[in-house]
C-alpha cells in the first residue's frame, strides 16, 4: 500500500467513527464554536482597551471626587467622551483588580488616549498639578482670588 492510499483509508476510518459517534461530532463542533466565540470577545475586548476613542481631541480636565465609585467614574467618562463604552471600562477595571485603586484628584485626560492609559493615569494618581506664583506682600483676599481665577 501506498502512503497516499494509507493517508485516504485512515481519513475514511475517521469519518466513519464520526458519522457513528454523532454525539462525539457535536461536542467537538459545539467546543469549536464557544472557542471562537470567546476568541472573538477577547479580541473586541483587546481593541476597546487599546484603541483611543477619538484620534484628535483636546485634553480636558476630568475630576475624580473622593468615595466615587467605579460605575460613576466610568459613566462620567463616556458622558464626556473621554471612551466609548462604560460597560467595557468597568469590566477590564474589575477583572484587571484596578476597581479598588482609582485615586480621588483632577486629571487632565483626552479622548485620544486608550483606555488603558485612562485607567494607568486614575490609578496612579497623575493628577493635574498647577504652579501659583503668590508675590510678596499680597493679602489673604488678594491671594483667594488669585486662586479662584486659576481654578486651584
């Protein structure tokens, strides 16, 4: 016998077992498919967190207020189309153990960032900082006004 033929007899031999063991067949077709489908959730889920909202957009400032939970953060942060979808953000919070570490403070962030770097710069705490120069000899009013025209 020749390989070929060989290669042919044990193709037929293993079509014959399926087609007699159609339960195995389904099995394996119905683990086929939940693998594509998970595959494919996963590569979405890869995009979404890796691909900035929009490609040119002006930074903006974003506050994070002290207690705020991540449903909120992340509502407010598809509210000012920072991303696209809460939802998303939310779970790769949570399943990345990120939930608990967002840190309260303003932020300077832009739709032109991926969510990944959204969540890096929360849980960090890269806040936005501002430098005040108070010269010498101002007065307390002086100088709360001085802080509220800087937004401080």
């Amino acid at each position: 016998m020749k390989m070929g033929e060989k290669m042919q007899e044990n193709i037929k031999r293993i079509l014959i077992y399926f087609k007699q063991n159609t339960l195995l067949t389904k099995s394996i077709i119905v683990v086929f498919i939940a693998s594509l489908v998970v595959l494919l959730i996963w590569g979405c889920f890869g995009y979404f967190i890796n691909t900035p909202y929009s490609k040119n957009a002006r930074s903006e400032r974003f506050t994070v207020s002290s207690g705020q939970g991540i449903r909120a953060i992340s509502a407010n942060l598809e509210k000012k189309g920072l991303i696209s979808s809460d939802l998303l953000f939310m779970i790769y919070l949570k399943s990345s153990g990120l939930s608990g570490t967002i840190k309260a403070g303003d932020y300077d962030l832009s739709a032109s960032m991926a969510p990944l770097e959204i969540a890096d710069i929360l849980t960090m705490g890269k806040v936005t900082s501002v430098t005040i120069t108070i010269p010498e000899g101002w007065t307390i009013d002086q100088i709360g006004t001085y802080l509220e025209d800087k937004h401080v």
